[in-house]
C-alpha cells in the first residue's frame, strides 16, 4: 500500500466508521484532514471540537506534530484546555486554513515513515456483559495491568483505550444501541455488545488475554478477527468461557 493509498483509506473509513474504527495512524491522519476541511470549509475548529471534544484536538494535535507543523500543534494543545476561548479558537483556525509548517507532501512523508515500521496486528474480541463501559474498562485494567484508560465518544459508542504494560494499546468499545458491532464487523458475534481491540507490534499471545478477560468479566470471550493490515483480515470463531462455565459443562 502506497502512502496515498493509506491516506485515501484513513479518511474513507473515518468519514464512514468513525475514530473508533481507525489505528493510531489512520486516527491522525483522518483529524488532520478534519481539521483543514473544516478550517477551509467552515464551522473552522468550533465546529470540529463540537464533533470530536477536546480529547480529539490532542490527538489532531499529536498529528500535526507528526508531520512537523509544531506551531499548528501547540495551538491546538492550548485550544483543547480553553475551548470555549474565541480568540484562541480564531487563532488555530488561522494556522490550520494556512497550512503552517507543512504541506500535502510532509504527510505523505510521516506515513511512508509509519508505513516502513513492523506492520503492528490487530486482535478483535468481542463479549457480552451488562457492565457500563467505565466499570468494564475497570475489570480489563485490573486483569491486564495496563495504564489508566482515556476516554472519547462519538454519535454511536463510547470507547476507552490504554496502553499494556507489554506496549500493547487496548481499545474497549461499547455502542450505545444493540447489534452496532455486527453492522460495523459482520464477524462479531451475535449478541455481544462490547469490542475488545488489541494492537501489538510483536507476536501477542491472544488466548492468554482472552482467557484472562474471561475470567476477570465472568462471560465468554470470542477471538472473531485479526487485522494484518487494509483489506486482509483472518477470522475466526475461537471461544474462551471462565471457569465457572466450563465447570457447569462438565
């Protein structure tokens, strides 16, 4: 895949999916370009945080730095701890709609450079559970040991992420209406209402981390995909009950 091509790819799917169906790098590249629509097209920045909070301009920030346009991401870094403040918003606007520090051609080149990196995989769990998305996210860092969960929403989930103390990023989504995860990935499971995403730059050992999950929730736990990379997924149909279930098998 060209970097072209995974720009193209990371606006589509953003545009049709959702932040929460993107990777880190698709994640950025997909608000950078939000950003310049918006700046260029109107409402500007007022109208992206609206869309995507405060959390979203840090991350749009994190973009921009990746790609060298360093006066655009302290902007936008100070916008998201005055949101409200007109004169900070008009300012970032000015930046972005210039362009500043940057080009077309700087993008390209940081995602040639996250492209030439070991491509990481993506693992996709997916359970059912009548926990709210804060208290799961607590079972899931108590069991796994990861840092402390972020949180971000959109118009259809609610998701956390945090990073795993083998380096991994884990995502825990949880749409607000029933059967949203089977629309989004035909692979999921019937019934399950709450995705587990996985990134991992080595070789994860899923079924130790499904297992856990299992345990720790109390409910079955389904290993339905993983992610190589845009448009080349294997999937599955692995299952990992607690013990508990296991027993009244028996």
């Amino acid at each position: 895949m060209t970097a072209e091509e995974f720009i193209t790819l990371a606006i589509e799917t953003g545009a049709r999916d959702g932040l929460a169906a993107l990777d880190e790098t698709q994640r950025w590249v997909y608000l950078v370009s939000e950003a310049e629509v918006l700046c260029d097209m109107g409402p500007g920045l007022e109208g992206f945080i609206e869309a995507y909070g405060p959390e979203g301009l840090l991350q749009a920030a994190d973009g921009f730095a990746a790609i060298g346009a360093g006066e655009i991401a302290e902007r936008l870094r100070g916008l998201a701890t005055a949101p409200e403040d007109k004169g900070l918003t008009e300012q970032a606007d000015a930046v972005v709609a210039a362009r500043t520090g940057y080009d077309y051609e700087a993008i390209r080149a940081a995602v040639e450079r996250r492209l030439a990196q070991p491509e990481p995989t993506q693992e996709h769990l997916a359970l059912r559970t009548p926990l709210d998305l804060y208290a799961c996210c607590a079972v899931v860092q108590a069991a796994l040991g990861t840092g402390p969960f972020r949180f971000e929403s959109e118009n259809e989930t609610e998701w956390g992420e945090a990073l795993g103390a083998d380096g991994t990023t884990i995502n825990v989504s949880r749409p607000y209406q029933e059967a949203t995860l089977q629309q989004w990935d035909p692979s999921v499971p019937e019934g399950c209402n709450v995705g587990v995403t996985v990134w991992s730059g080595t070789t994860l050992d899923v079924a130790t981390l499904a297992q856990t999950l299992a345990e720790a929730l109390g409910v079955p736990v389904h290993h339905h995909r993983t992610w190589h990379r845009p448009g080349e997924n294997t999937t599955f149909d692995r299952v990992f009950l607690p013990a508990m279930a296991r027993d009244r098998m028996q």
